[in-house]
C-alpha cells in the first residue's frame, strides 16, 4: 500500500507517488483502434449530446436508456457537488456476449468474460456493453467511470467502483443496491463492521472481490445518505480532488470532521 498523502500535496506530485489513487482502468498501452474501424459489424451509428453510439442492436431498442445518460449526468453533479466533463464518451453496443468477446479479445484480453468494460484511452472514454437484461445498469455503471474518469485527476480504486455501484441504478432506487443491501443487513447485525483500511489498499480491479464492491457501495451510501454532515464529507473530499489538491486516506478525512462515522456506519445498517 502507498503511503496516504499529506493534505495540499500538488496532486501532479501525487500521482507519481501514490498508486492507489490512479484510477481504476487507464489503459494507456491500448492499441489504437476506433470503433469506426470495424463499421460493418454496426447497424448504426449516431450522436445524442456527447456520446457517440455505436450499436448492434435496434437503436430504436436502446435509445430510450442513452437518452436517459444525460440525467445521470445531473444527478451524479447534483449528489456529489462536482462538475463533470462534456467529453465525448464512446458508446459501443454488441449484441451478444459473443460479438462483445470478439470485438474486445484483442483490445483487452483480460475483460473479455465481462458484460461491459470501460476503458480511458489517452484521447478517448469507451464504453462497452453486451445488450441483456441487465445492459441498461451495466451502462449506467461504466459511463459513470467515463464521467469521473474524464472529470477527476485522480480517485481512489474502492471509491471509484462504489460511486459506480451506487449510480448504476435508477434514480427511482435512491441508491439502495438490493444486491448488497440484505447481506450487508446480516453482517451489521452480527457484529462485523466495514472495512476501512482494507478498501484503501485495493490497487488494481483484480485485487477486489464481490465483499469489496459491496462494502464500497455501503460507505458511498451511507455518506450521501446518513447525514449532511456525511455528504458534505463526501462532497468536499470529492471537491478537493477536482481542484487538483490531494485530502489524503478519505477515511482518515472522513474521521477527522466526523470521528464517530465508523460506529455511526454500523448503527446505521443494523438499523435498516
């Protein structure tokens, strides 16, 4: 694990110095490669405000969810108090886990068992996803990273996929993720608390497990959730990042304007 840094740091400094604030998957070493380049396998091709849509699949199938893309822009700007990049976030639709694995296989060979993957190229956001019954959160959830991606210099890993994990959903679900919500019911309740120190040594997505992305969704939650003193927390640690200054650990950020969050946490879930 790297060093936490000390608050006011240049955060250009940081970033040499701190992997695990770079964000999850800049894949900087991908060959280039356009999605235009393969414009048969596409059955259309077109603009909605600034993502490029390349589809397989009926665009008159998917264009109600891409339409929806631009409200998560607002409320993820509206929760979180940050301003997000207008960056032209590539969309690419397959429409089959099949058409997917062929497609990304020789882009990113280790993503290919996956049904959606976001990658930062130097220039450029992609999102991929496979059209299923679960394309529209699995949307949500990439174009999530594109936008911080595109938007923060840097983010913690375990922060980066619990913000995900909590903007995948509708907004109708106010965040609560009922794939974690009733394990996570039952750990409170025995007695095990959530983790702190464990998430901020996550390095690298292969590092996390299904434990990690739910614990990452229960503190995401809770901040924006439990208090306004909690999302303000949040906000501004999220804030400080955006102006290019490093806040350090965020748990030793979030104890330091809220010592009791850790027991405050707890009491929280076991009450749901």
């Amino acid at each position: 694990m790297a060093e936490s840094t000390s608050w006011g740091v240049n955060a250009r400094q940081c970033l040499r110095t701190a992997p695990l604030l770079f964000l999850a998957l800049v894949l900087q070493s991908l060959p280039v490669s356009t999605p235009t380049a393969n414009a048969a396998d596409w059955q259309a091709e077109y603009v909605e405000g600034q993502f490029r849509v390349h589809t397989q699949v009926d665009p008159d199938r998917i264009q109600p969810a891409v339409r929806r893309l631009s409200r998560l822009q607002k409320q993820i700007e509206e929760s979180l108090q940050i301003e997000l990049s207008d960056q032209t976030v590539d969309l690419l639709i397959f429409s089959s886990q099949r058409q997917y694995r062929d497609y990304v296989a020789p882009r990113v060979p280790e993503a290919v068992n996956r049904p959606a993957l976001f990658v930062k190229g130097p220039d450029a956001l992609w999102v991929h996803v496979v059209y299923d019954n679960s394309w529209e959160t699995n949307l949500r959830h990439e174009v999530t990273h594109a936008f911080l991606h595109a938007s923060l210099p840097f983010l913690p890993l375990w922060l980066d996929e619990g913000l995900a994990e909590y903007f995948e959903l509708p907004e109708s679900a106010k965040g609560v993720n009922r794939k974690y919500s009733g394990n996570l019911v039952w750990r409170m309740r025995l007695r095990r608390g959530l983790p702190t120190s464990d998430l901020e040594q996550l390095q690298s997505l292969t590092e996390m497990r299904p434990d990690d992305y739910r614990d990452s969704w229960a503190w995401v939650y809770f901040c924006l959730h439990s208090s306004n003193e909690t999302r303000t927390l949040l906000q501004n640690y999220l804030q400080t990042i955006q102006r290019e200054e490093v806040p350090g650990a965020f748990f030793r950020y979030l104890t330091a304007g809220y010592p009791s969050a850790v027991v405050t946490a707890e009491r929280f879930y076991r009450s749901w």
